[in-house]
C-alpha cells in the first residue's frame, strides 16, 4: 500500500517518538542501538545512517540480521545459484519484493533505500549476521566489508547451513540459538558496557 521510502520514514518517526519517550519508556536516550533483520536490516542500516546525518550522538550499535542493503537491479552471483539452496527466499522471491517495495518511481540508488550506496563513515559499530544458504548473503558480506572499509568496527558471523529468517525459528535451525546469544552478547555489550 505504501512505497518506499514511507517504511523509511515511518521507522524513523518512531525511533523519534521512542527517543523523546525515553524516560517515561524506562530506556536511555545515550545509548541507543537499531536492529533488523532482512528488510528490517536494510531499514535499521538507513535509521542509522539518518540518526548520525543528523547529529544524534546516542547511537552506539547497530545490528544487521541477513539484511538487505543494496537493492539496485543488478545481477549478483548468488541469484544465478541453484535455487534448491534457498529454501526459504528465493531470487525470484526477492526480485517480486524489490517490484512491489520500490514500485514504478522508486529510486533503487537512494541510500534511503539501499544503504549500502550511502556514506558508511562515522557510524556506529556493528554486527552483521548471515545465513549460508541466503541469496542476501553476498549483499550482506559486501556492506560488512564495505563499513569495515569506512572505519567502522564490524563483526561479521556467517552461520553455515542457515536458511535466510532461521533466527526467527530456533526450533527448525540449531543456528538460531547461537545466533541470538551473540546478537544479545554484542547488544549488552555496545549497549551496557558489558558482555554475557
């Protein structure tokens, strides 16, 4: 119903809302962190991106699950693999979610849309998590190397035999488990000072 950037936007208004709120939230405002997975890795990365343009010094994680930040039409390794490997999204899959997300006047090269074309310096550090068996995973280690390029600390898992979304079913991928205690441990960590 909405196109991009309005998903943008609307994370982004409610980041505000949650950082004017933060008090009666019982959250603090200096220490902030974003987090994502999938479309929501791409959004977190753009939230992030805005937060440093425009000046918040609060934010001091961010946290990318098998995201997907670059979505220009291009041709990309992973899309001609088999699609067996992918059981859970698929190169068709994700050329469907691109159409539909960016509709007939999207702009694919505004970082509002695909971070990974935006200015990555002086962000803060982050931690990108991947699936083996995900057609975003080039995608994924491409921005992690790219903010790694920028001068930002990164830490990059690539978690073998993991379908992109397994974080969100532990049950069906023992992956998951692990995935979640290193996405808590960097999270305590940036976020508190402290490590689980």
């Amino acid at each position: 119903e909405h196109r991009a950037p309005t998903a943008v936007h609307d994370c982004l208004d409610a980041t505000h809302w949650a950082l004017e709120h933060a008090a009666e939230l019982g959250a603090r405002a200096d220490s902030v962190g974003v987090t994502g997975d999938s479309a929501g890795g791409n959004l977190a990365a753009a939230v992030a991106q805005q937060l440093r343009d425009a000046g918040f010094a609060g934010l001091r994680h961010q946290a990318l699950v098998y995201p997907a930040p670059d979505l220009t039409e291009r041709e990309v390794e992973a899309l001609q693999e088999a699609d067996r490997r992918f059981v859970l999204l698929t190169p068709d899959m994700m050329r469907s979610f691109r159409r539909v997300y960016l509709g007939d006047g999207g702009d694919d090269s505004d970082p509002l849309l695909s971070p990974a074309l935006g200015n990555l310096t002086g962000l803060p550090p982050a931690l990108v998590q991947l699936a083996e068996h995900d057609p975003l995973r080039p995608d994924g280690q491409a921005y992690a190397a790219a903010l790694a390029d920028a001068g930002v600390e990164v830490r990059t898992t690539t978690y073998r035999g993991a379908p992109h979304g397994f974080i969100t079913f532990p049950g069906f991928a023992p992956a998951a488990l692990a995935a979640l205690d290193e996405l808590i441990g960097e999270v305590a960590h940036h976020l508190h000072e402290e490590t689980l």
